[in-house]
C-alpha cells in the first residue's frame, strides 16, 4: 500500500527532538520555530513528559469510559486552576475538529437552533457528517439536520450585532487569534461587546483556542485579553505536547446528559497522563510567562526589520507579512539556516515555536532571518 498524497512535503526526515531543536536522519540540526504546526508546547521529548507516559504506559494505556478514570479528574482540576476556569467542566476528546464539533453540537442542543455565526478567514477544522449517516437521532443536534452558516469579517460589530439580534443563531464561533487567516487578532473592545451580544442574545460564545490557546499568547486563552469569559472554550494542540487530544471546557450554564456525546479513545489514560504532564511542566517552567516575554521581545525586533510589511501576534504566535512570496525565503530559511517556520497564504510566514524558547534562540532565528533577507 502507498500512502495518500495530501501533503505537499519537505525532504527532511525529522527523526528525534529537544527543547526547540529537532533533527533530521543526518542528524542535522534545525532550530524548530514552527512547532510541528503549534503543536508542541513544552518542547520536544521533554524529560519528565517522557518519563510520565513511559511510566503509565507500564500500568495501562487505554480503558474505556465505561468506567472511573481518576487521570481525567486530575487533568481537568489542574486545567481548571491553570487556565482560570475552575468552575467549568470538561470533555475529552482526540482533536481540534473533535472539540468543535462537539462545542457546536452542545450549543445547538442548549438552545436548539441551527444556525452558526462565523468569520470571514476562520479555520475550524475538517470534520462533518458522521453523525448524519448515524441512525440515532438521541445523538443529533438541530445543526445536524440543517446547519446553516453566515460568514462576517473580524472586528465587524455591526453585523455581528444584526445578525445575532434574529435571535436564530445557536453559537457563535470565533478564534482567540486566527491562525491559518494569517494571525488576525480580534480587537479586545470587539470580543467584550460580542460577549455582551451572544448573552443578550442567547447565543452560545465558542472560543475556539486550539492554536491561540494553551499559553502561545502570553496569557493561558488569547481571549483572556479582553477579560471576558466564553460560554464554550476548545482546546487541542498544545494540550498534549503531541498526543493527539482536544478537550471542551464548557462554562456552568450547560447541563451534561448521559450518552449525548460520547467518543471511544477521548480522555484515555496514555492521553490524561500527557495533558497533565504538560500542565506540570507549564507550572514547574512557568511557560505562559515565557511565552509572553520572548514574544514580546520577538515582536519589536522583527518590527525593526525595513523589508517587512507588517507583524503581528501575541507572546509566541507572531505573522510576519511580506508584499511578495515568501516561498523561496521560507525554503532558504529550512534548507540553508535550518529553520522551520510556518506559513499561511503565499506571504506570511507564521511562528508558532514551543513556549520554552529562549531569548538567546530568538536572537538565533533573527540572525538567521536576516541572513536570507539580503
Ligand atoms: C484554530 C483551529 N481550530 C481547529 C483546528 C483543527 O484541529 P485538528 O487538526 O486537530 O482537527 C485547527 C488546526 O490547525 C486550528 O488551527
């Protein structure tokens, strides 16, 4: 069998990590400010991540959600009191689109409307449909039956405001900062006043913090900003340093009811035990506050640089826009510097390193950088 060709792909062949360093099967060295697309947060094959999974996997890897599981307890109390959302509760599941399929599905049950409030350059995920050619309608949500979606632009309070006020809309979905549009970040005043109108309107607010989340910002949630709370927050990336898992943290106001959603390999055991190694190492390497301080510093050196448009971001999550391609800059950069970076469109590269880089590897990649500019 061969694979299926999806992914147009690089020719490095990254055989192991450390930190912010991965290397590939020549054992050449690359300075990773891409993070295996956002995904790893405490740096690559951390020692006590390593230890805590290999550990567990000795006791058991996987049982079902038939029965207790104290690691999903555990996971969720010290999720609770590192992200400041102590009183919400949280459901498991294996990804980003898992997480926000699932928050919209909630939401349409709360409130049993069908329609969605969307922004123009989002990006939620891929998934759709299972549940359609499922013959249980116990585990269809309005939006199930007949999802209708309405696209705004970020930052548009007034038709925001016109649409939401139909009172039709289930939830409104929206990134803490979009990521694949090209870092947007949606101004703080824009997010307290679209607070205001889904709780005026009773229309579910879904945070969708899967890249902007789990400290890349600076702070736990990018929404944390604008110090609103959301009805419904998704996390994923991050969240396992790699281990694939998403998580719902859904606000007091929802009632859970048995069987309504439900996953087989959601909140295993392997799963818990990366989370909470994860929020350990967040604690014991105070990575949200690093994250913050070599973001900062990243942002105002790159805003020195003449031949750049534009850059923007929070903590670790930075855009750089060029007016042209940057695809032969971002090949020099890989194969020549030996630098990952991210990429969306043809002219913004993204930079989405773990939260544990330094400040002294930021001055690497900006040297780098550099270099391919002239
Ligand atoms: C903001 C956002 N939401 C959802 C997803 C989908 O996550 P997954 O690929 O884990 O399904 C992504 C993935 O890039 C994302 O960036």
């Amino acid at each position: 069998m061969k694979l299926f060709e999806v992914y147009p792909l690089f020719d490095i062949e990254i055989q192991r990590g450390r930190g912010c360093y991965v290397y590939d099967s020549h054992d050449k060295e690359y300075l990773d400010l891409y993070g295996g697309h956002a995904v790893i947060s405490i740096g690559h094959s951390h020692p006590f991540y390593i230890e805590k999974l290999t550990g567990q996997l000795h006791k058991i890897g996987f049982y079902s959600n038939s029965v207790v599981n104290p690691l999903q307890e555990e996971l969720a109390e010290k999720l609770g009191k590192l992200s400041g959302y102590e009183n919400y509760s949280l459901f498991l599941v294996n990804s980003g689109a898992e997480a926000n399929e699932n928050a919209l599905k909630l939401a349409s049950f709360h409130n049993g409307r069908n329609k969605v409030l969307s922004f123009s350059k989002a990006f939620h995920g891929r998934t759709s449909a299972s549940v359609k050619v499922t013959d249980n309608a116990k585990y269809s949500a309005p939006i199930n039956d007949g999802l209708e979606v309405v696209f705004v632009s970020l930052n548009d309070l007034e038709s925001v405001k016109k649409e939401l006020q139909t009172r039709q809309y289930s939830s409104v979905i929206i990134e803490g900062i979009q990521g694949i549009g090209g870092i947007q970040i949606p101004d703080d005043n824009f997010l307290r006043e679209l607070r205001n109108l889904a709780s005026e309107t009773e229309t579910v607010l879904i945070l969708d913090e899967i890249q902007s989340g789990y400290g890349r910002s600076g702070k736990f949630f990018a929404h944390q900003y604008a110090g609103i709370h959301p009805d419904i927050i998704t996390v994923a990336k991050g969240f396992g340093n790699g281990f694939p898992m998403g998580g719902v943290l859904i606000s007091p106001m929802f009632q859970a009811v048995y069987g309504q959603l439900g996953t087989t390999f959601g909140g295993n055991h392997l799963a818990c035990t990366a989370g909470i190694a994860v929020l350990d190492i967040f604690e014991a390497e105070n990575l949200v506050e690093n994250a913050e301080k070599v973001g900062e510093y990243l942002l105002s050196e790159l805003k020195k640089i003449p031949q750049i448009k534009e850059v923007r971001g929070r903590g670790l999550m930075i855009g750089i826009e060029f007016d042209k391609s940057i695809k032969e800059l971002r090949t020099r950069l890989l194969f020549e510097e030996k630098v990952f970076t991210g990429a969306t469109g043809t002219n913004i590269f993204r930079l989405l390193p773990p939260l544990c880089l330094t400040r002294q590897q930021a001055d690497i990649f900006l040297e780098r950088f550099e270099k391919v500019l002239k």
